[in-house]
C-alpha cells in the first residue's frame, strides 16, 4: 500500500508525528512526506492508495487542495486536524476528506478511522482501465463513439461501465435504448454514504454488459456532481469494473478534468474542418495547462470521406500530433442505429465504421509503444481548401 503525507511544511512536528503514526499501522513501510505546493504534480505520477493531509500549518490552503487532488488519489483522503473546530472539519469533509482525524488524539483517533475504512467497500482498490472520450465540438459524434467502445468493452470483458458526463443531454441512454432511473446526481448528493450497493444501484444495464451511469437530467442536480464526488465515484468504478468509459463535456469544468486525469486514454474526437481542428487545438492547450499528459491523449477523425473535408496531414501538422484513427462517415447506418438505441457495432458489426470501432477499442487493450508515437491512418486524397493554408498559418502560426 502505497501511502502519502503532505503538509505546507512536512518538517513540523505535527506532519512527523503522523508519519510516525501512520508508518506504525503500515508495518513499518515509510509513508512519502510532499510539500502541498507540489502535490498535485508528484500525484499525477504516483496515484497512492492513501493521502493524510496535515490541515494544521496551513488550513485554507489544505482545503483548497483537497478538491483538485481527490481523483489523484487512488483510495481515502485523512484530513487530520483540530475537532474545537466543527465548521473546518464539515469543510474538510465537504472538500473531499474521506476520514478526520483528531489530531490531540492521533493514535486512537487514526485507529478508528483506519478501522472504519477498511470496513468500508468503497475503499477496495482496482486495475480498471479509464478511458475518457472528449468531442472537439458538437457534431462530432464522441457520444456514438463512447456508447459503442463501452458495448465492446462490455462484451469482451463481461461488463464495463459507462459514464455520462454531459448533464441535461442523457445522450447515451438513448444511444442503448435504456431507460436509467437513477442518475450520477443521486450517487452524488449521497457522496458520504457512497459505497459498492449505492453505486450499482445506480446503474442500469444493457444487455450487451455495460452498465450505465446516466447525467443529471434536472438543471438543479447538476451541481451536485462536484469534482470530490466524482472522484470518489471514478475510484469506486475502477475497483468495481475492469473497464471504465467516460463521455466527457469539456475540459474546463474542475470535475471534468478530475476524469481527465485519472484516464489512462484520452480519445479526443474530431471532425476534418477547420472549427473542429481550431478547437482540437485550443483542448489540447487546455490539456497540457490542466496537466493531461499528452502521451494519453489519441486523435480520432470520425466522419471521414466527406467532399472538402481538410486532408489528414495538413491537420496533423496543425496540431502537432498523429491522427491514429480515421471512423468513415456513413450516416444511413449510423443514423438508423442510433434513432432505435441500437449499437453500430452490434447491428451492423461488418460495416467499416464498425470496424473502425473495433480496432479503437482492441488498440486500447495493447501496450502503448516504447517511443510514444501512436499509428497514422492512411491520408485522404482531398484537394486541400482553398486559403486552408492562410487560415492555418492565422490561427496556428
């Protein structure tokens, strides 16, 4: 068990006191002492299975930490601290502290919090793969793309779960004709409470093996779904399920990007024109500020083959990155599974957009090459636009 101490300065007494304690309940392994300032970077590397947090140094700076790290963290977050302070140990708690710990009573008090997890389901860590699907703008069909990765995986697997992550569409029960009664804001709002028989009774399943957790549908759920809650939820599906597929919104809301940062793959789906690449371009950035590393990133160009579409290589070299899959556009088929909820994949496996598909799910379960580098889709043979290349050099340099 991998187990982290962090604190404004890890040299205070109180931040070596509860090494000390911690390294006692661990069987002499040495939990690793980081600085808050550089938390959040050394989590992106090392995803431990428990973070104590000393909130005594520095209280405000601690609490505004705990909401960007929580889906960094591959099991419960310690928030140890002083209990004649009610309000910080609700903020603490709120902010996405699994456990308090007094810390006048740190022996008996980290005892009994230690207890109360390990009896906890939710606390179960797993290998479940994530995999987040983002759309570079509307109309890319990374809806379509995601529900028929999920059925795959489903199927391979024998389960899979999907996650919708776009409140108020519920894009994805309609893509598999499901009818959810539950939504990701009743796991949510019941985020204390959250545990192994919450979260599957959440979902529905479909019949192909991927269960689905369903976007808030009522404008005043949506704010329920903060990153502390999401974060504790992506963790228990990882424990839960062997594969994870989230349908993303965006990559500038905080708990959007906690999925994000826990994806072992990021599909970024794009469309060949000159918005979509803009926009690919301006998420990529965004990727980058947010610390996604771009090794886990993929290009997919869904709806290729269309007249004027930009050529492949052109877009490539806008973006400074290979595009590894190309999906064809075959809107009469596409379009007849998704107005019946049916899966292109499951009622028209042979066709070339099924295909294509089936090696983006397949290329996910094989090892990332050695260099990095991702496969190339054969390049189109469209005439480039005319001015494409004034346009580019304008927006791209």
């Amino acid at each position: 068990m991998q187990t982290v101490v962090t604190s404004s300065n890890v040299l205070l007494s109180s931040c070596l006191k509860l090494r000390e304690a911690l390294c006692a309940r661990l069987n002499g392994a040495s939990p690793a002492m980081i600085r808050l300032a550089n938390l959040e970077e050394r989590l992106l590397h090392i995803r431990p299975d428990v973070l104590a947090i000393d909130l005594s140094p520095d209280p405000e700076g601690a609490l505004a930490a705990l909401p960007r790290v929580r889906g960094l963290v591959a099991g419960p977050i310690l928030a140890v601290g002083p209990v004649a302070e009610p309000r910080l140990i609700l903020r603490a708690l709120h902010a996405g502290a699994d456990q308090y710990v007094d810390e006048d009573e740190l022996e008996t008090s980290l005892e009994a919090a230690m207890r109360r997890l390990h009896n906890r389901e939710d606390t179960a860590t797993g290998d479940g793969k994530l995999t987040a699907v983002l759309a570079c703008a509307g109309g890319s069909g990374a809806s379509t793309v995601a529900a028929n990765i999920a059925v795959l995986l489903g199927r391979e697997y024998q389960k899979a779960v999907l996650i919708d992550l776009k409140p108020g569409a519920n894009d994805l029960a309609a893509l598999l004709d499901l009818k959810p009664i539950h939504t990701l804001a009743d796991l949510c709002t019941n985020a204390e409470r959250m545990d192994q028989g919450m979260f599957e009774n959440c979902l529905v399943r479909h019949a192909s093996g991927v269960h689905l957790l369903a976007a808030p549908q009522k404008f005043r759920d949506i704010s329920t779904v903060t990153a502390a809650a999401l974060g504790q939820g992506l963790n228990l599906a990882r424990s839960l399920f062997p594969q994870v597929i989230v349908d993303v919104q965006d990559c500038y809301h905080e708990e959007q990007i906690v999925a994000l940062r826990q994806a072992d793959r990021v599909l970024l789906v794009m469309r060949l024109d000159f918005t979509s690449l803009r926009s690919a371009r301006r998420i990529l950035q965004q990727l980058d500020a947010a610390n996604v590393s771009r090794m886990r990133v993929e290009l997919i160009a869904n709806r290729t083959g269309q007249a004027n579409e930009l050529p492949v290589a052109q877009a490539e070299a806008a973006l400074g990155m290979k595009i590894g899959y190309q999906i064809p556009d075959d809107p009469k088929i596409v379009n007849q599974c998704n107005n019946v909820g049916v899966p292109v994949v499951l009622d028209a496996p042979t066709s070339k957009v099924a295909r294509a598909l089936v090696r983006v799910a397949r290329d996910g379960e094989q090892p990332a090459p050695s260099d990095g580098s991702t496969k190339k889709a054969p390049a189109t043979m469209a005439p480039e636009p005319v001015g494409f290349a004034a346009r580019l050099q304008m927006f791209f340099g």
